[in-house]
C-alpha cells in the first residue's frame, strides 16, 4: 500500500524569512533531487489558506505511483520578527539575561555535555560584545591620552562609540547575534512570556486536527526544523486529547534543539507536553540531528536528559542523516566548517543518493513508518 494523499504540516527555525523563502528553497530542491531519487512531478505556486497558514501542492509520481501532497507551511515570522533584537542596547541587554538564564544557573553544565559545538556558539555573542566593549574602550583612551581635556574626552567618546557601532554593524552581517537571538527567545518561550505564541499554536494545532479525522487522507506528518522542533511539541501535544487516526500521523524533527527550553527549570509545562507525547500509545517520531551541526543537540536523548519517562528506548528515534555519505568528499568538508550552512542541510537536496531524503519523506509515495522499518530491516 502507498500514499495516494499527504498532508505535510512545516515548522521553520527561528528565522524571520517566511513563507516565500521557504516555497523556493522547496520548489528548487525538489527538482535537484529528482535527478536523484526519480521522484519527479511539479510544485505549484504558494496560496494563503488563512491567517498564518499558506500552502502549496506537490503533484509527484516515482516508479508508476502518483502522489498527491498538500505542504501547509505554520507561519510564525512575524513573531520572530517582534522578538527579533537589533541595536548595541538591546544586544547587550540579552546578554545580560543569557548570563543569567544559562550560565548563573548552570545549564551551561549540561549544555556543554550534550552538546559543546551548541554551547561554544551561544557564547560567541557574549564573547563578541564583551571584546567590542575592551576594543572601544581602549581606541578611545587612547585618542584621550594624545588631545587630554575636554576635547579629547568628547573625540574618545566618539570614537569609543564608534568602533562599537562598526562592530555591531559587521556582527549582524556575519550573523553573530543570531544564535544569542535564539537563547533569549527560548528563554522567553520557556516562562510563557511570547505574545500570541499560545494563540498560534492552537491555531496550528486545529488544523491539523482537521487533516487527521479526514478519510481521504493517507498520511499526516508534523514536520520541523531547529526552533520550530521546540513549538512542535506544543502543537501535538493540543491534540492529544483528540480521538484521531494516529496510525497515519507521523513527527519528524530536524536538527533540534528541544532543551534550550525542556531544560529550563521555569519550563514546567513544555516538560508536561514532552511527557504527554511520550505516554501516548501509537506515536510515530523520527528526530533527525547531524553531529557536524553546531545548532543542534546531536544524537541526544532529551526526553531522558529532560526527566521525562517514555515508553520504549525507540521513542523517539534518534537518527543521524549521514550527510557524509549523500555528499562528496570535498564538499562535506567544506561544509563541517560552516555551521551554519549544515543546520539548513536537512531540507535540501544532496550530491548523492542515501538513506535520508527530504523530499521522498515529504512527497513520496511510501509511508514514513514503512521507510524506515524498510531501512531498519
């Protein structure tokens, strides 16, 4: 039996570029890997069903078999882009508070054993603006020293202010502040203090539902990338108490990073959810993380790490995309020294045939549970 239709519901990262991004990184990749996999066929154009839900068609067909697959894309970028912090003030004012919420209280203890690559980027922004401070300070001792007096205070003001301008300038370019973006927002997620994030994920929620107790569809799968792994959660969990056809349901997260929350000790409630996941009976969840990716949690339990009791050691599946093996040598090595371009590697087309393919999960014609006990046998 295969997937006549699918429905795949899309949780982005903490990323303020939205849906229009996300449909051409999709609609491109899709084609270069066809060349691949033979799943060839067409992406439509992008539509907006309603608010802050888009979606987009998949017509595809792989060896005589053609599939039908609605790709919903969960838009939640205007929220990153109200919690998005710019500005000297603001970038050191997040500072101030990821030393309090991740250092003082020491996750950076079980951060730096689960995964150190994680740990070494969060502090990188701490490590920045703490140098652009002594940077400053010194250019403008210095012009102080060579003019004294008044006037030489106001120039090493200046130039003080300056220089720090110029390195938060050239910090945004290279994105320095981006992951320090991501610990503030979780930090902020974990003690329930997002606007609208609560509305939005019953909003996701309901319509997920409505996919599950449809007869015409085959599969349902909750699709998530990086930040978005964290509110996939939320999502499922509202619809625990749903009786659904959870056999045809399916999660899949990619390069997560569920504890920068589930290790909060305000995050009593997420770890309620985790734990409402890990008790239900017929769940499917397939966790994705590469150990190259810097912004992940690698190959880690965190349902164990997070105190939370679930019933088999395969739930859920930790697996590695072995991005080693679907691309060739020499890029693979340019791309474990770009961290950034690996944490996106997930939804994007590959060199070379391999086990993991984004796009056969999403838009093949084989169900999600059967790939895997396949590959697995």
């Amino acid at each position: 039996m295969s997937v006549k239709r699918r429905v795949v519901y899309y949780l982005s990262g903490f990323d303020p570029r939205g849906v229009r991004y996300y449909h051409s990184l999709y609609k491109e990749h899709f084609t270069k890997q066809s060349a691949l996999n033979g799943l060839t066929g067409s992406v439509s154009s992008r539509k907006k069903i309603h608010n802050h839900l888009y979606q987009w068609e998949i017509e595809a067909h792989v060896q005589g078999k053609a599939v039908h697959t609605t790709y919903r894309f969960l838009s939640w970028d205007d929220i990153i882009r109200h919690e998005w912090s710019s500005g000297l003030f603001n970038y050191y004012k997040d500072i101030f508070l990821f030393i309090r919420g991740y250092l003082l209280n020491g996750l950076f203890v079980p951060f730096s054993k689960h995964s150190p690559k994680q740990l070494i980027a969060g502090l990188y922004p701490l490590v920045y603006l703490i140098g652009a401070l002594l940077l400053a300070f010194y250019a403008g001792t210095t012009l102080y020293q060579i003019f004294h007096g008044w006037i030489g205070g106001l120039l090493g003001v200046g130039l003080g202010l300056g220089v720090l301008i110029l390195l938060q300038r050239f910090g945004d370019r290279v994105g320095v502040f981006w992951l320090l973006r991501i610990y503030i927002f979780c930090l902020h997620l974990s003690k329930n203090q997002i606007e609208r994030m609560e509305e939005r994920i019953s909003h996701f929620s309901a319509d997920m539902i409505s996919a599950l107790d449809s007869e015409e569809i085959d599969e349902v799968l909750l699709v998530s990338h990086s930040v978005g792994t964290i509110l996939a959660v939320s999502v499922l969990s509202q619809a625990l108490n749903k009786t659904l056809n959870w056999d045809k349901f399916g999660m899949v997260t990619l390069g997560e990073c569920i504890p920068l929350v589930s290790f909060q000790p305000d995050a009593r409630r997420y770890r309620d959810e985790l734990q409402a996941i890990a008790n239900h009976k017929n769940l499917f969840w397939l966790d994705y993380t590469a150990p190259i990716d810097g912004a992940c949690f690698p190959l880690h339990d965190f349902m164990k790490s997070s105190g939370i009791k679930t019933k088999s050691t395969l739930f859920p599946r930790y697996l590695s995309p072995r991005f080693h093996t679907v691309f060739d040598r020499i890029t693979y090595k340019r791309l474990r020294r770009d961290w950034y371009a690996t944490h996106f590697l997930y939804i994007m087309s590959s060199q070379k045939v391999g086990e993991y393919d984004y796009f056969a999960m999403t838009a093949g014609a084989e169900f999600i549970r059967n790939k895997f006990d396949r590959q697995k046998s």
